[in-house]
C-alpha cells in the first residue's frame, strides 16, 4: 500500500504540533508527513508556484491527486479511524469547511506561541516525536 503523504511547514509550530496529532490519529498507517521545504515537497508540488505552495497544507493521496487547505480535509478525514462523519461533513459544507482553514491559517502564529514549547518540541518526521496531549 502507497501511504497519502500529508505536507506541512515545518517552520511553523502550530502545524508541527497538528500533524503530530493527525499521526497520532492516524493507528493505520496510511500517512507519511513530509515538510514543505524539503526537495520531496518540491518533486510532489511540481508547477505548484513557492507562495502557494507554502500558503497552506497538502495531501497527495496514493493515486497522486493533489488537495490543498480546506479541500484537503475531506479526503484526510476519510483515511483516518472513525473519520468518515467527519468528512462527509467536511464534504457537504466545502465553504465552511474551507473557511475554517482559512481562519486557522491565518492565526497558526497565534496558535502556536499559545501551544509553547509543546508546539516547538515536535517534529512529525521523527519517531521520537513527544506524544503528550
């Protein structure tokens, strides 16, 4: 099986901190995270411009479809355990659905100086990646 590679920026404490609970979620292991400013990303994201490329996450799903910020949340939550509600909810309300990334995309600053030292401490490409709520 060819696991979904979710991209991330790894500069950014909120989205460390995020990805680390998404694996945490995800008990299958169908994802693979790969930060954004890494030559993968680059080789995945071909033709995909440098600003929107780091505008926002990415999930490249085992047959190579593409999906950015918002829209990535529908096919994210349905490869993960219980996450199927979750998605179709996701799919019937794209609007709000991306509309929330969108308002959590521009305060990840904000959310990651609130998370602290816990945001800063995890890297999701690591298995030694701290797994404490």
């Amino acid at each position: 099986m060819t696991k979904a590679i979710l991209l991330y920026d790894s500069d950014c404490g909120f989205c460390r901190w995020s990805v680390d609970r998404i694996l945490r979620w995800d008990r299958g292991g169908k994802l693979r995270p790969v930060a954004l400013q890494s030559r993968e990303a680059e080789e995945l994201l071909t033709g995909m411009d440098r600003e929107r490329m780091m505008a926002s996450w990415h999930l490249v799903t085992s047959d190579g479809r593409i999906y950015s910020a918002g829209d990535a949340a529908k096919p994210l939550l349905e490869l993960l355990p219980r996450g199927r509600p979750l998605a179709l909810l996701a799919g019937v309300f794209p609007p709000a659905t991306n509309a929330a990334y969108r308002l959590i995309a521009r305060n990840r600053d904000r959310l990651g100086r609130a998370l602290g030292a816990q945001a800063c401490a995890v890297d999701p490409s690591s298995k030694d990646s701290p797994r404490s709520l």
